[in-house]
C-alpha cells in the first residue's frame, strides 16, 4: 500500500501524532546549523514535534551513525553528515504521514 | 546516459560552465600580461610589476582548480560513504585493510570533527585497529586541496609524490600500530559501547542529486579556503620580489642535517588547511629550503595536530596516542631525509 497517499475510502483512522526529532552532533559548526536550520523549518511550516540535541557520543552510536551532523526523526535516522537546505529538511519534515 | 539527466538543470549549467572555465583559464596567462603591461602600464621586470603578476596570474588559477576537481571530487565521494567503507574493511587481515583503509581513506568523505563517531563505528564492527588508523592517517593528510595546491604551485611531480608518500605511510603505520597490538590503550569503554542495529541509511541518490553534491562541496570548500589562498599568494608575492634568493637555505637547506625532524617537531602541534600551508610552503621551497624538508614541514602539519590529538583523547589512552603521532612524525621524517637524498 502507498502509505503516502492512502485511499480515503478505507477509513484509515489518520492521527497526526507529535513528531520527534533528534539532531544527533558533538558540538561541531554544523550540528550547530543543522539544529538551527531545523527548528527555523519547523517554526515557519507549523510542524508538531518536539526538538531534541543528542550530544553524548554513546547515545549517537545507539543511532550507528558514524558522520555528524545527523537528524533522526521518530527514532528512524533521516540524514547524516550534512546539513541540508532548507527547501529539503521541509520535504523530509512535511512528508510524514502517520497511519495509526 | 538517460534523458532525464537532460531535463536536470544543474547537469545543464555544469554542460555550459565547464567550456567557460576552458576558456578563461587557458588565456589566463595572457589576460594577466595584459592587465599588467597594457591597463596598468607597468614597466616591465620592475619588483612591484612582477610582483602584481604574479599575485594577478596565481591567485585565479588556484581558485580556479580547486573548483573544478573540488566539484568532481565532491561528486565522486557521493559514492563513497563511511558506511560503506566500514563494510569493506570489517575483518580485513592486516597489510590488505591497511592498504585498502589508506586508498578509501582519500576518498570517502572526512571531516575531524566525525573523527571520534567514525573511530567508534569502525572499531566496534570488527575492523582491526591498525586498519582503522591507515584511514585516520590517510583522510586528512592525502586531501584534495592539499594535492591540488601542490600540483598548481609545484607540478603534477610534487603533487604525487606527495600522494604516494602519504598513503606508505599510511600504510605502514597502521601495521604497525595493528602488529603491536595496542587495544588495551583503548579506553575501555569503546570497547563497551554498543552500536544501534540499522544501517541508517539513505535512500538511493538520482545522479543530478550527486551534481548539487558536487555544487555543495565547492561553495563549502572554496568558501571557507579562499582567503587561505589568496593570503598565502600574498605572501609568496611579496616574497617572491623582495626576499633574497637563498635566505632560507642556512635553515631549511639540503646541508642542515637536523631541519628535516626539527621541521617535523615544529610542525606537529600546529595546526593548519592545506589552503593555508602549501603557499608558505612554496615561499621556504623559493628561498632555498630543500624539497623534502618542506614536504615534511607540510606534512606533519596537515597530519598531526594538537586539537586532533585532544580529540583523539576521548578515544585513546595517552601511550597510544604518543605512539600513534612517533610513529607517523618519524614516517615523515623518513620522506623528508629521502627526498633531500634523491634530489
């Protein structure tokens, strides 16, 4: 099923759930620019979620990422080592639809 | 190739740019000589003309590589991901990982502040220690500014010895480092940490995608360079009509026995881009230091540091890590009395 476009007519319960993203760096210039490019993204698109850094390097190894900056979003690593535009992290942010 | 490539725009502005900066480049010379002797109306020979051209001539020129192969390279290393080096050196007998961590090591994307994440992620999936240091040595030292740098100041020659020069040692001190067996310098709980399952990875990448990757690295790159470059021309300008010949032969000249390791002491705690040192470089190599003794200056700077060695703390108990910077310093050192040698 294209979980993307569900058919309406299933009466699939659609429950907009509070999103949870992480950016997972050490500290570096740009784990700073991608929390700041995230939270811009979330502020200006009216996205439900919560915004968490992950800065201890044994929680970023739980997430196997070995490149920071990284961002994860409902514990499922979305990008890793580097910041993307603007224009993506919107796409990447906005084209979540959570089916319950 | 399909059509759909075509259709991409930046696979297009890349189609009409790379004749453009033909172009501009191959008259560059010309274009130089006539800003010099003709716009400006400069006497010919005189410090100050000299001086202007070759600041004029040098500084786009350099510019102008770096972003052409920085934008390839960018492209090329959009194949490369640490995940999948990783993979290809998980188990790998020591001599073979060392020489395959040293050869992806050039080409897979690094930067030092990943260092300790990558170190983590490479060890605790079953790469041996030493292959792992052959790429922590590889990565930054053998980088594309620094080789780029090299072949427009000195020649392609320079440019790969610095190149095959760089991997031996990379090489040959990660088997070391994996033949003295030094996992218990590794702080203990490295070995502990437990990896997330997952491999985290992306979705397929569209071949225009690798494009804006290439656009991405040279805005990055060139971006944070420029000024490095334009200094470091400056200064070798300035040197190049003003300083005496030989002023640097008493001290870094072929005959002083102990400029090579006393090079290399210097270099080590600094800390310095390739963009910042290769033209300094080319100023000591023009007022007579010898070659090997400044690729040896070069490159202990670029490879060792003292952030990278506090970063490295984190990771590596304090033996380890002097044996880590003896190891590759003297490796230096050995290129650094071979090519004061040979030439």
């Amino acid at each position: 099923m294209n979980l993307h476009n569900p058919p309406q007519d299933l009466g699939v319960l659609k429950i907009k759930k509070i999103m949870n993203i992480q950016v997972l760096g050490t500290g570096c210039p740009k784990c700073k620019s991608l929390e700041r490019a995230t939270r811009e993204v979330v502020a200006q698109n009216g996205i439900d979620a919560t915004i968490s850094k992950v800065e201890d390097i044994v929680e970023i190894m739980k997430f196997n990422v070995m490149t920071t900056p990284a961002l994860v979003v409902d514990g499922k690593v979305v990008v890793k080592g580097r910041v993307p535009s603007n224009d993506e992290l919107k796409q990447i942010l906005t084209n979540k639809i959570y089916i319950l | 190739m399909n059509l759909q490539l075509f259709k991409s725009r930046n696979f297009l502005t890349a189609l009409i740019l790379l004749p453009i900066w033909y172009v501009v480049y191959v008259n560059l010379q010309s274009t130089t000589d006539w800003l010099v002797d003709t716009v400006l109306g400069m006497t010919k020979s005189t410090h100050f003309a000299e001086t202007i051209r070759f600041f004029i001539f040098e500084f786009p020129k350099v510019i102008m590589l770096l972003v052409l192969i920085i934008f390839f390279v960018g492209i090329l290393r959009s194949y490369f991901t640490a995940e999948h080096t990783r993979k290809a050196l998980e188990g790998k007998s020591t001599f073979t990982g060392n020489i395959m961590a040293s050869l992806l090591g050039i080409v897979t994307p690094f930067c030092s502040c990943s260092a300790i994440p990558l170190f983590l992620g490479f060890v605790e999936s079953g790469v041996p220690l030493g292959v792992t240091f052959s790429f922590l040595i590889a990565a930054p030292m053998i980088n594309e500014v620094a080789v780029i740098l090299l072949y427009g100041m000195f020649g392609w020659k320079t440019a790969v010895i610095y190149i095959t020069t760089g991997l031996a040692i990379a090489i040959i001190a990660g088997w070391i480092i994996g033949k003295l067996r030094l996992e218990k310098w590794v702080e203990e709980w490295v070995y502990a940490t437990q990896l997330g399952e997952g491999e985290g990875e992306e979705g397929k990448i569209a071949f225009s995608q690798r494009i804006t990757m290439g656009y991405d690295a040279v805005k990055e790159i060139v971006g944070k360079v420029w000024l490095f470059v334009a200094f470091g021309i400056l200064v070798g300008a300035g040197a190049h009509g003003y300083v005496p010949a030989e002023f640097m032969a008493s001290f870094m000249g072929k005959d002083v026995w102990y400029a090579v390791p006393l090079s290399v002491l210097i270099g080590i705690p600094l800390y310095s881009n390739a963009a910042g040192i290769v033209p300094i470089v080319s100023v000591l190599i023009e007022k007579g230091a010898s070659l090997g003794t400044a690729l040896a200056f070069m490159m202990s700077v670029i490879a060792l540091s003292l952030p990278e060695v506090i970063i490295l703390r984190k990771v590596l108990k304090m033996p380890l890590i002097l044996t880590f910077v003896a190891i590759v310093g003297g490796g230096i050192m050995i290129v650094g009395f071979l090519f004061n040698w040979i030439f």
